[in-house]
C-alpha cells in the first residue's frame, strides 16, 4: 500500500519519549491520546499484548483522523515469571528493580500504522536487558535521582538507568526508549512517508 508523502501523520501517544524520538525523523506530525484499556487479557503473552495495544492504539485515534496514517506504539516489560507494568510510585520502582537484579528482563516494543479502521503495517521488536546485581542503596539512590515513574520496568535507560545493566541486545537501539526508529522508518518507507529523498 502507498500513500501519498501529503498525508498527515499522528502519532497515537502523549509520551514526551515517542514523541521526542519520532521528531528525529524530522516528519511533520501532530499527537493524539488514544482512549484504550490497557489490561492484559488472561494468560497473554507479553508480546502478543504489546502488539494489540499498539494495534488498538493506532485504530483508536485513526477512527477519529481517517484523512491521516496513525502511528501507534506500546511496550512490554516482562520477567519470565510476570509482567512489569509503569511502576507510578517510588516504592513500586524500588520493588521492580529488586525484582530484576541480576535477572534478565525483556522488553517488547510494539509499532503499528493505521488509516481508518485497517492496520497498514506492524513490527515488534525484543530487546533483552541484562541486569547486575543490584545493591539496595544505589537502588534506592536511582530511583530517587532519576524518578523513573512512568518508565516499564522502572528505569529511563537514556539516563542514570544504563548504570544498572550488565548488558543489552537488541536490533533496533531506540526500541529500548520506546520507539523502534529502524522498524519506523521502513513501515514509513512502505507507505511513501519515508523523511529521505529517494530516486529510483
């Protein structure tokens, strides 16, 4: 599917993170907040979640814009034994980040574009963050200092929060801070909003 490079965009988010990374693309686009519920459904998989907020994320607002494309984005943050949702409180971040102390955590950032009432295009990217083991005073230190209360997984890994890791892997870097640039840039390219001139 092609759409012409006029098209508006809206990104389906009020997170100053997305926002701030899809404004490297240098793409005019507006925001808009999409009204969806967010609870996992029993027994979901962390990135079958991610991928159907992301999903209903972009159809919510694009059934309100069907003039524009609508870019919607989610994340996941999962232990093998549970999910990690945004922590929202200082004692809750303490508590995730004792939780994933030496653990390995994974995070699964879902993309999707929509028009109308169809999704266009979808990637979901795993990152794997590996975490030292943790002493409970520079966890508390972190927190304080870095107040990563609306971060899954209660760390902003652009900031003081890359201290905690032992390491990361991952295929698309800006996935980690809550958008997949690569994955965005090729589902751009795919429905003619790509931000470089081309020729062919």
């Amino acid at each position: 599917m092609s759409l012409l490079s006029h098209t508006p965009l809206i990104l389906a988010s009020t997170s100053p993170y997305r926002r701030r990374l899809l404004e490297r693309l240098e793409l005019a686009f507006t925001c808009a907040a999409p009204e969806t519920d967010e609870t996992p459904r029993p027994g979901e998989a962390p990135d079958a979640l991610a991928c159907r907020l992301g999903d209903a994320k972009a159809l919510a607002v694009a059934a309100l814009h069907p003039e524009s494309v609508v870019l919607g984005s989610d994340q996941v943050a999962a232990l093998p034994s549970m999910i990690l949702g945004k922590p929202g409180s200082f004692s809750v971040a303490q508590q995730q980040l004792r939780l994933c102390s030496g653990q390995s955590v994974e995070f699964y950032t879902a993309v999707s574009l929509a028009q109308r009432d169809t999704v266009i295009a979808q990637r979901c990217v795993r990152t794997t963050v590996r975490f030292r083991s943790l002493a409970n005073a520079e966890i508390i230190d972190y927190v304080r200092r870095d107040e990563p209360l609306d971060c899954a997984g209660s760390f902003r890994w652009e900031g003081l929060g890359i201290c905690l890791f032992k390491s990361l892997e991952s295929d698309d870097p800006t996935a980690l801070e809550g958008l997949p640039l690569i994955a965005t840039c090729d589902m751009l390219r795919s429905v003619g909003l790509y931000p470089l001139k081309t020729t062919i």
